[in-house]
C-alpha cells in the first residue's frame, strides 16, 4: 500500500511530538516555573553574604533583633521566598548569631525574630542551659562561622524552669534539671519558692539564663576571648510568653 508523501510527513511530525511531549512541563509545573521567572515584588530572596556578615557588629546584631521582634509584634513578619533562600544558601552560610532557647512549641525563635534561612543558628535544649556540646556548637557559630553575637534566651512559663523549681524527678529529666537546679538556690526569695508563684518563677528564670551565660564564659575559654576582645557579644533575654516581646536582660 502506497501513501502519499505529505501523509507521511504529518504522520512523522505527529510522533515526534508525542515522543517529545513527556519533557515538557506539565501545566502546572510550567506555572510555577514562570512565577519562579518573575521575582516575587517585595520579598526577600537574598541571603546573608560573608562581606555582609563581616560588616556587623554584636550591637548591630541586637538592633536588628529588636526591631524584627517588633515587626512580629505587629504581626508584619517579612515575605521571603524560601525556595530561592535554600538554594542560594546551599553551599555556605554565614549567620550574624547564635540563638540557646528552650524547645518550647511557644517560642518560634526564627519568627520571633523576623528572621529566615541562613540568618541565624539556633541551638534548643529544655531550659536553655549550656552543656559541652552547646558550648561546642557555639564555639563553631562564632570561631568558626564569623557570627557576632550570642544571645540566650529564656522564657515565661517554661515548664523545664518549672520543674527545676519544684525538683521533679523522672527517668532523664532528672540529670537535666540538676543543670538548672543551681539557678534556683541562687535566688533570694522570702516569699513561696514553689512553681505555683509566678514571681519566683521569673526570678528563676531569669536567674536561669544569667547562670547559662556565666557558664558559657567559664568554661569556654574561645567564647571568653572573642567576647574580651569585642569580636562577639553574649547578652541575654526573656520572651514574654503573653505578647510575644523579647525583653532584653542588658
Ligand atoms: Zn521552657
């Protein structure tokens, strides 16, 4: 059976593009490719760079740490594109600080902040107290890293303070507790030294992280270096668990 020439030139046409069609972009995928094409207006897409980074002091730091934690207050957190933040910050980062905060669900440290990918480090242990590997991973944020600060950061209500208050007992969280058991002798209190007393709890906790950072200078001899000759700074602060503010303890 013969065919006519032009037959069998649509006939070819036809199969190529059916065998070319699986690479093309779906719909949707070609959607999202074209909005990935058009940078989003007002969002953040940039990460820290290291030339950023070096520019900052501890001082710095702490500023825009305030006034990212107001932006939060104000429910006006800043948009950033993710996606286009994990890809530029695949191959290195250089955060401006270290944040030590309790593993509360309450206490989104990024968002308490207004800060996104590749911005800060943040290390979580119930109560927020130092132990080597803390110590260990602060020694890479700042040593290592070029971060500029160091900020511990206990909060309102913390279970862990708590507990410490009340000196619970239970499998692991025993040996945990001994860690801020200290923090609580040392408070002067005449009043009722038990959890339910919301005013020692503060005290504790407060108390808590002021322990947490003269442990940090005892027993890191870099960290203590770097804060002598003013490369980093190491504060603390409290969030308020009721309104969300970060009261800083300087
Ligand atoms: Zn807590």
């Amino acid at each position: 059976m013969r065919y006519p020439l032009n037959f069998l030139a649509i006939l070819a046409l036809s199969i190529a593009i059916v065998s070319c069609s699986p690479a093309e972009p779906k719909p949707q995928e070609a959607t999202v490719t074209a909005q990935r094409a058009q940078p989003m207006k007002g969002v953040v897409e940039d990460v820290l760079s290291k030339e950023e980074q070096d520019a900052l002091t501890a001082d710095m730091v702490i500023q825009s740490f305030k006034e990212g934690n107001d932006r939060f207050l104000r429910n006006d957190l800043t948009a950033r594109d993710h996606s286009e933040q994990v890809r530029k910050s695949t191959l290195a980062q250089f955060p401006k600080a270290i944040v030590l905060s309790c593993v509360d669900s309450r206490v989104p440290v990024e968002d308490v902040f207004d800060r996104g990918i590749g911005d800060v480090f943040v290390a979580r242990v119930a109560g927020n107290f130092v132990n080597e590997d803390i110590l260990g991973s602060m020694e890479f944020a700042c040593k290592v890293s070029g971060s500029k600060l160091i900020l511990v950061m206990g909060h309102e209500h913390c279970g862990a303070v708590k507990a410490a208050v009340d000196d619970v007992k239970l499998g692991n969280i025993t040996p945990m507790l001994a860690k801020i058991r200290p923090t609580v002798d040392k408070v002067v209190y005449d009043g009722d030294r038990t959890s339910k007393n919301d005013e020692f709890v503060h005290m504790v906790c407060e108390s808590n992280v002021q322990h947490t950072i003269e442990q940090i200078r005892l027993n890191s001899p870099i960290l203590k270096e770097m804060e002598d000759k003013g490369e980093i700074k190491i504060v603390g602060a409290v969030y308020d668990m009721d309104n969300g503010k970060v009261d800083f303890l300087q």
